[in-house]
C-alpha cells in the first residue's frame, strides 16, 4: 500500500536505529504525545532498541483517557434516558465511568450506537424527531473540524433534537502543562501529526522558544516515528529548540485554514478538565454562544455529587509521562483490558493498554 | 403470596435451589462482547453454560469443536448448528442466508466430515419486505447446490417489529466423517506447520465497511464460501491435524483457541499473512487488526511437518485456497501464541475481551 509500506520498512527502520544511536551522546527523554504514536512504538518495540540512549515516556494524547470521568457518567446518564439516543465513537464504549461504561448502559436498555462520524449522529437525530439525540464530542483538534461541522449542519437545517456533549481538549496547553510539572523529565516532543495537519505548527513555535525545548512534528509509523527521534535528537545534541516537520507529507505550517475556520466559528477556547490531570486552563472547547442551544449539559443537567476515581490507578502520571504504565502496581494485576481501573487500559490509544498488548510486564517502580 | 416470606424461604426444600458450580456473578447481565468469539465468550460458556449443563454436556461440547462428532451403528456424524444474526442482513458480495448454509457446510467440514443434510429456521421480523426475504432464501438455495447438501428439515417464526432485526437465520447440519479421517482441535504437536487457506479480514471488513458507510476503491467483498472441497484436497495431500475455520474473533482468537486445546505455544510471521491489499487499506482506516476480524471462507489447517508443502500446493491448487500461505509453526511451550512482527520484535498475540471498537481518530 503506497504512503504505508515505505514507512514500515524494515531496513529503513534499523538503518535510522543505528543513526539515531550515533547521533546521541548521552541519554535523552522524549514524549510521543499522541496515543497513536505510543502504540506503534511499543508494538514495534522501537522503545527498547533505542534504549538506553533514548527515554520515550509516552504523552497524554488519547482523547478517551482524558476524557474526565464526570463526563463518561454524564454520557452514561444521557443514553439511559428514554427520551435520548447516545451516538458516540466506538472506543469510548468500554472506558469505564464510576459505576459502569456505556456498553454496560446499552445492556442496561440505554440507547447507545456506534458511529463513525458526527454527520451520522446528525442523520440518527434526523430519522428521530421525538428523541434528543446526543454525540459524545470528545478529541483533540483532529475531531474538532467535523464535530464542528455536525452542529453548523444541524443549525442550518433546523435540526432542533441534535445535541453535543463536548469533551474536546487542545494540546498545546497540555504541553505547556507537562513543562512546568513539578519533576517533569521531557527534554523534547514529538508532536502528533494528525493534530497539527488540521491547526498546522504555529502555535508551537513559542513553546519551544519559551520553553527551550525541540518539537518536532511527527507521523504514525515507524519510518516516521524514527525520523522524528532522530530530528529531536539532533536539535538537542546542537542545542538547538525549534519546531520541525517530519510529517512533511500532510502537514504544513497553517494547518487546514477550512477546517480551522469551522473551529473556530463553532467553538471557543474553555478550561478543562483532564481525567486524571486535573484543570488545565484554556485546554478545551465549548460551544460558542451562537450554538449554545446544541449543548448536551445545558439541556440535561448534571444530577449527583461529582464521582471519584480508584485509587490505585496512576493514569494521571502515566498521561503526563512521570510513570511508564509497567510501573504502576495495579498494571497487569488488578487493571487489565477486560476489568480496566482507567481508561489507558481500555482505549486503543492508551498507553496502558499498548504495553498489555505488547506482553510487557510489571516492573518495580523506581524508588 | 405468603405472609411470612423469611419463613416460606426457609422452608423451600433444598431440592429446589438452583446450584451451579460457579456462582453466577450478581446482576451481571449479557453484554454484546459475551458475543465477539474473544475472552468473554469463552467465560460465558465455560463458565456459565457448560457447568449449568453439567452431565448433559456430551465430551463432546467440553472440547469446543466447530462441530460434535458423535459415533453411532459404526458410523460417525459431526452434528453442529449455528445462528446468524449479522447486520446488515445484505453486505457485499452475499448475504445472511447464503452465509448461513456456508457457515454450518464449514463447521462439519473442520471435522474432516462430509456435510449431508441441513435444517434452516428463519426468524422474521414484522415488516420484513417479501422481496428481501426471496433474496436470502435463494441464496440458501445456491449456497446449498454448491455444497451438495439438502436442506431437509425447518421452520419459520415471525416476531413483533423490533424484536429482530430483519431476519436471523439458524442452520444445524449434520455430515458424515470417512473411515481414517482424524482432525480434531487438541492434535497439533511441536514441529507442525500452521497454514491459513486464504487471505484473512475479507468478511468482516465487508460487513463493517457497509455498516460505517464506507466506500473504498476496489472490491471489498465478504469471502463467504463452502469449504469441504478444498479441505477434502488438504486431507488428501497429507497428514492435516487440525482444522478450523476462522470466523469471528478471527485467525489470531482461533490460534489461541487451538493452542489452548492442544496445550502447545505458536508461532506466527505477521508478513506472512495474507491480507488483500483493499482490506488492509479499510483495517488501516478503522483502526482495526485484520488477524482478529471474522472470515467466512478461510480455515487454519495445522500439518505435519513433513506434509506442510504437499498439503500448501493442494490447497493453492483449489480455487478456494489459491492465496493459501504457511504462516507459522507449532512450538513446545505454554499456550500462547506470539507474532513475530517486522522489526525483528516478537508480541503475544492474545485473545481479545471483547469486540474491536473503531477508533477514534
């Protein structure tokens, strides 16, 4: 397949190894922050052949792990209802909320279904007029264009049963976040190229100005990935800190200026709470006031005293790279991806779940 | 009613408390994935069914074959049945009801048996239009002449608008299994050979394309076919030990499944699966695995070493194993399997919980 198995050459990948190798003189920690990224990595096993000169934590790109848990139960509560139809991706149905996931509510008689793109859930709201129904809008800025163009449709057409229950969060402010995180050990990014193809690298530039570190912009396959370690490593080795493309064949420096302008029309930048994180300030999106009307948790308030996460599951610092999922103690034992205490276990962009997949095992955590 | 309900309870005679050997968690409840072929289907049915059926279980269904085979005035019958619930009823390149007579020929052909006599229950739903309904019985009528079996026996129910789906169609089937034929999931040993007899994903990706609503470039079609000639030319070729048709869960569920059966470790090349390059491009896309989506015209055939080419130009020699390719082999060892992947890396291949769930960006 053409732009797929270039990237998945073997001999291209170990020819980039051995470079990459050369080119470090010492070690050197990097964050892929897209959950794309971390599986590839892992089930490539690209992180142990480039160790130990090269640390790869893995970044808090997996728009369903941080999707905080007061939503997953607002969404739980939603598709319950008998007056509502839930339409939601299909990786957010087992990420568990704090009493049960959305697969348990569809069992449970809830009006769950799976979609593909926000423009289905608008046609399901269509075909059902007497039922609200509710797209669960979570993602980065790659979901953000055509969850913004669902609720411009449905203004447009009158569509007055189609809501959004907006979960979108923005990366850059969680970079910004991991940077000033007590014992943050991130030397460099690779940022994630399905994000930046639709808002391009310019809001990285201070970033890596400000914060003197290298971000490179970086594709999803191991020719790729491997490309991008190899471009960080070289701007840290010259003590350089700029923003590069790797991905070079999708991204460029303004992103998809359409796409952007459907953003920004339809949305507007929020605080937001990330599962596991905490509040991160102005790192999401809500519905401007224009589109209010669309908004799920305007027209179903949240009921019940906010719910509380286990205890035992550190996927707050596993998002933010201060702890490899192995190192957690409920890894592999209590948290698997059939009974996952956090949502990285369960997502296929988790990190959690991209070491169980791959058979890594428990490690002690380092003391 | 009673009055005193602490006392009636108290009262019951023992007799009539239900008792199974595992206790049934409390409230639990069937979810889709109890349906998926992965983890939690085989919990639902160790777990839960076969200690309910306790002594009513043959040996038989305890060894989870695709088919029982049970002897009987000398001869031995594969005896199986199998329900057909997918959506959407029609899918590229065939239907539910072409599907269902495929689906059991296969399950008797993976006993190395000779499929015979069908029987066909359909379930309706109110409203199903009679036209479609005349589709999905002619292709019953083709699937059946193509594998030379008659449907013999059946029955028809209508159920209220929304109690189905359009239509579930459900076939058991029975065949016959030649004098010298020995295939069954516990016999792979270390040294044999793992053959897959066609390219994997082709079914399922069909089926979730027209779900989705995705139109891909190139023919995406479902692989559904009978299966018993080409088994009977493997079987001829050479000492085939196992056989077993992969269908949901897909390759990488069935190789666990046999590994567990046989309590023996695999070994698989990942490059050495065959994926048709338009499904690879849909796996690419939904964010799916092709080694774990449902075929309906490929089985993993596990051989003798010494037999493994006689057996792979066999079945490239028949229409419906061209694409046929060894793909591992079998390894002393826990049962697990392991995928030894492009980078020179190797990764368990598991068995999957549940379904596969798109992804979401």
């Amino acid at each position: 397949m053409r732009f797929v198995d270039e990237y998945r050459d073997d001999r291209i990948a170990l020819a980039l190894v051995d470079e990459i190798r050369r080119t470090a003189t010492r070690t050197w920690t990097l964050m892929e922050v897209c959950g794309g990224q971390t599986h590839t990595l892992i089930r490539q096993g690209i992180d142990e052949l480039l160790e130990p000169e090269i640390q790869l934590v893995h970044g808090p790109g997996c728009p369903v792990c941080v999707t905080p848990l007061a939503l997953i139960d607002e969404a739980i509560a939603i598709a319950k209802r008998p007056d509502a139809i839930l339409c939601s991706f299909g990786d957010m149905l087992r990420v568990p909320g704090s009493q049960e996931d959305l697969l348990m509510a569809r069992a449970a008689g809830g009006d769950v279904r799976v979609v593909y793109s926000p423009l289905d859930a608008l046609e399901v709201a269509r075909r059902n007029p007497e039922k609200t129904v509710v797209f669960f809008a979570v993602g980065f800025e790659t979901t953000a264009p055509a969850n913004a163009m669902a609720v411009r449709q449905a203004k447009l057409l009158g569509v007055e049963n189609f809501a959004l229950l907006v979960a979108h969060v923005l990366v850059p402010p969680a970079i910004v976040a991991i940077l000033v995180s007590p014992g943050n050990r991130v030397q460099g990014f690779l940022a994630p190229g399905h994000v930046c193809a639709v808002q391009g690298w310019r809001e990285y530039e201070p970033l890596a100005r400000d914060y003197g570190v290298p971000i490179v912009v970086t594709g999803f396959e191991p020719v790729d990935l491997l490309e991008g370690i190899l471009m960080t490593v070289r701007q840290l080795e010259e003590g350089r800190h700029e923003v590069e493309n790797q991905y070079v064949r999708t991204v460029v420096r303004d992103g998809n200026a359409p796409a952007r302008a459907v953003i920004d029309e339809v949305f507007e930048t929020c605080d937001r709470a990330w599962r596991g994180i905490g509040v991160i300030p102005k790192s999401g999106l809500r519905l401007r006031e224009a589109y209010r009307a669309f908004d799920a948790e305007l027209r179903f308030p949240r009921e019940g005293a906010p719910a509380s996460e286990s205890e035992l599951c550190m996927a707050g610092e596993v998002l933010i790279g201060r702890v490899k999922p192995d190192e957690c103690p409920a890894y592999g034992t209590l948290c698997t991806p059939e009974s996952p205490l956090g949502a990285p276990m369960v997502s296929s962009e988790g990190a959690c779940a991209a070491y169980f997949l791959a058979g890594r095992r428990r490690v002690e955590a380092p003391a | 009613m009673s009055e005193d309900p602490g006392s009636d309870a108290e009262e019951r005679p023992r007799d009539f408390v239900l008792q199974c050997p595992v206790p049934l968690p409390p409230g639990a409840s069937v979810l889709l994935g109890h349906g998926s072929g992965g983890k939690l289907t085989h919990q639902l049915i160790r777990d839960v069914l076969v200690p309910i059926l306790g002594d009513v279980a043959g040996s038989e269904l305890a060894r989870l074959g695709d088919a029982a085979v049970v002897e009987t005035d000398g001869l031995r019958l594969a005896f199986t049945t199998d329900a057909f619930v997918v959506t959407p009823a029609f899918f590229p390149g065939s239907n539910i009801g072409e599907l269902a007579v495929n689906g059991t020929v296969n399950d008797l052909a993976m006993m190395g048996a000779r499929p015979l006599f069908l029987s066909a229950a359909l379930i309706l739903e109110e409203g199903l239009p009679l036209e479609d309904l005349g589709l999905v019985v002619t292709a019953m009528a083709e699937a059946c002449r193509r594998a030379k079996v008659a449907l013999v026996t059946g029955d028809t129910k209508v159920v209220e608008r929304g109690s189905a789906d359009g239509l579930f169609v459900i076939t058991s089937g029975v065949g016959l299994v030649p004098d010298g034929v020995e295939v069954g999931p516990e016999r792979a040993r270390p040294g044999d050979r793992i053959i897959v007899s066609g390219p994997v994903g082709s079914h399922g990706v069909a089926v979730m394309s027209r779900r989705a609503g995705i139109e891909f470039e190139g023919e995406l079609s479902s692989d559904t076919r009978p299966l018993t000639g080409l088994v009977r030319a493997m079987l001829a070729a050479g000492d085939v030990r196992v056989l077993r048709d992969a269908t949901r869960g897909g390759l990488a569920s069935v190789l666990n499944e046999l590994a567990e059966s046989s309590g023996v470790s695999m070994v698989a090349e990942e490059k050495a699966v065959p994926v048709l390059p338009p499904v690879r491009a849909a796996c690419e896309m939904l964010g799916l695995d092709p080694l774990y989506v449902a075929n309906e015209g490929v089985c993993v055939a596990i051989v003798a070493p010494e037999d493994a080419e006689a057996v792979l130009a066999a079945a490239r020699a028949h229409p419906a194993g061209e694409h046929a390719a060894i793909v591992g082999e079998v390894v002393e060892g826990p049962p697990k399997v392991a995928l030894r992947t492009g980078l020179g890396g190797t990764r368990p291949l598991i068995m999957l919980a549940g379904d596969q769930l798109p992804r979401i960006c």
